[in-house]
C-alpha cells in the first residue's frame, strides 16, 4: 500500500502544475493550512533532483508571501480570525508573555521557529499582532525560511537517489515520521512555545 502511494506521490509531483501547488501550500501554510510544505517539497526535489534548488526557491518566496498574509491577519483581523487561529495553537491566554518575549527576542523568535516543524502561522501572526518591524520581518522569515528549504533541496539534490531507495523501501516509516514531526511541532507550539 505505501508502495503504491509513494509512486503516486512521485507522479504528483512530476505533473507540470506541482510548482503552482508547492507555491500555494508553501503560501497557505505561513498563515493558515496546517500541512507543511516538505510535504510537496520533498517528492518534487526526489522527481526531478536538478530542480531541486528551483522548487527550495518557490517555497521560500511563497511562504514568505503566506507570512505577509499571517503577519496582516494579525495586525487587521486579531479580533476575528487571528484570535481564533491563536487561541486554536494554545497561545490566547499567554498573549502578554509571548509580548514581552517579541519585546527583546523577536528576531530570535522568528529565526528559530522558522525552520522548526512549529507551525510558522504562529510567527506569522503574533508578529503582526504585536507590529514587529514589518521590514525586518521580512528579513528574518527571508533568512530562516530558505535556510529550511535550500538546505533539504541541497540535500536532496546531492543525495537525491540514495534517499529515494531508502523511501522505497521504508515509505511507510518516513510518513509515520513526517506525520510524528508535524504532530510534534503542533503539540510544542501548544504547550511550551
């Protein structure tokens, strides 16, 4: 069964729309879907290794783009949506705290769960909530986004068919793994972010 789905994924990807839906999840994902995009990212850069670096470049600038989304639904929309997807991560009654970290650790707060399987709509947000420097934001998500993503295309790219063997063989426990990660940043943000 995760035979067959892995080859499905690896056909996915090799579509010629897979970039616009990497873009689009990379996008959603800064500001409101849950799913991250290493999801798209990973059997794209597997399907066509030398494109690697291309697909590691879509996701930085799309997910920054979904960042500026997460950053306005903050500043603009607190009271509705971004209060709801805030107190959905956990973080409503410990509002104020987060504040007085972004107050002096803002940039490390960004840099850090930037790259962590943290859901980055929570930096997002709470950087707009709190009007961090809008520029230096940009920076900030620029700086750690593509180092999450240009370092697994890197990888990828160099390794590309020794890792696809492993995935063949072992699909199934690279899926619990990723779906354990993505659960794991969800729980982190919750309760000790």
């Amino acid at each position: 069964m995760f035979n067959r789905l892995y080859r499905w994924t690896l056909a996915l990807a090799d579509s010629p729309h897979a970039p616009w839906a990497l873009g689009l999840v990379a996008f959603a994902e800064s500001s409101f879907f849950p799913i991250p995009p290493d999801a798209i990212l990973v059997p794209m850069s597997l399907a066509k290794p030398k494109r690697a670096l291309l697909y590691a470049l879509i996701c930085t600038l799309a997910s920054v783009a979904g960042g500026l989304l997460g950053y306005a639904i903050g500043a603009f929309l607190y009271a509705t949506i971004g209060k709801w997807l805030i107190d959905l991560y956990g973080y409503g009654p410990r509002i104020a705290e987060v504040r007085a970290v972004y107050a002096h650790w803002g940039w490390a707060f960004i840099l850090v769960k930037g790259v962590t399987p943290i859901p980055f709509k929570i930096v997002t947000i709470t950087s707009g909530l709190l009007a961090y420097s809008l520029p230096l934001f940009i920076l900030f998500s620029l700086i750690t986004r593509g180092t999450r993503f240009f370092l697994l295309a890197a990888l990828l790219h160099r390794y590309g068919a020794p890792i696809n063997a492993l995935l063949e063989k072992y699909f199934g426990y690279f899926l619990l793994l990723f779906v354990a990660a993505v659960v794991l940043g969800f729980f982190v943000a919750t309760h000790w972010m």
